[in-house]
C-alpha cells in the first residue's frame, strides 16, 4: 500500500470512530479503555493486561487525539510545500499556483477528519460527521449542488479559496 492510501485508510478509519473521545476506566477486573459514541453513549474498547505500564496504557488512550494532531501536522507540512504565490512580471497579476481541480480538492477535503472537525467549529456541522454530511456542507456553503462546479471559475470558484484559506489558517493556530 502506497503512503497516500495508508494515509487515506487512517483517515477513514479515525473518522468512521468519530467523536473517538477515550477514556481511561478501573473495575474489579482492572484497567480498559472505553469510547464515547456520536451519541454520548459509552462502550468498552479493550482491557489491558494488569502487567500493562501506564506509558503503554495511555498512549493507547490517547491514541485517537494523537492521530488528529500527527495528521494535522502532515497537513500543515504539505501546505508548506506548495509553490507560493508568484508576480507574473509580464502581466503584473498574482498569479496563485491553486490546483484547476477545485472539485478533486474539495472530494480529498471532505474525508479528512481535521476537515470535519473544522467544519463542526466553524460552520456548525452536526454530527455524525461522515464523508456524506461534509459534502452536503460544503455544497451548502459553496451554493453550489455538484463539487463539480467549483471547476468553473466564478464565484463558486472564490468561495472554495477562502474557505480553504479558513481551514489553512485554522490549522496553523492549531485549533
């Protein structure tokens, strides 16, 4: 499996246990980690054994926060590498390097769990925060009903920049 279908495979993953809010729980029979479902409803995960280290414990529990956060400084990378904005010196425009594939960018965004949590904060979209639901959002928040139209330039167009300009500078306050 190549680095981005790893990558991709994580995502799905972290987001398909969403809200994946663990906690660290005692009983009778010792230590188990437990998860908060989307609606609040508690569910063991996995018991430890009682020779478990409290290191080993809580980088378990701690597992799902620890991706969002490893997977938003990937994405921060990567938004570091792209070309900066460059001075057509023939014409005097800024030119922006953006990919002409709004629409592909818009369908890689939907899936990425930072993508959903930025989109709960700060446009108030409600949980379950599945793949169908972000589309749904941006759609909404585009005033477009196909992805597909971002790719025509326009106001659509501007509205997926700033947005993605949102999400950017979300990421780089780190939430």
């Amino acid at each position: 499996m190549n680095d981005t279908a790893r990558l991709a495979m994580i995502r799905a993953r972290l987001a398909a246990i969403a809200p994946g809010q663990w906690s660290r729980v005692h009983d009778g029979d010792g230590c188990f980690v437990e998860a908060r479902g989307p609606m609040g409803e508690l569910s063991p995960v996995l018991r430890f054994n009682p020779g478990a280290s409290d290191d080993e414990i809580m980088l378990v529990v701690d597992l799902p926060e620890t991706l969002v956060f490893l997977l938003g400084l990937v994405d921060r990378a990567i938004a570091r590498l792209k070309p900066p904005v460059r001075q057509d010196v023939q014409r005097g425009e800024a030119q922006a390097r953006d990919p002409k594939n709004f629409a592909a960018e818009c369908g890689m965004k939907c899936q990425d769990p930072s993508f959903k949590v930025f989109l709960e904060e700060r446009h108030g979209l409600e949980r379950p925060l599945t793949d169908e639901r972000v589309a749904q959002k941006v759609r909404g928040l585009m005033g477009v009903t196909s992805r597909r139209e971002l790719n025509d330039g326009g106001r659509a167009s501007e509205a997926w920049r700033q947005l993605r300009g949102e999400f950017d500078a979300w990421l780089r306050a780190g939430r």
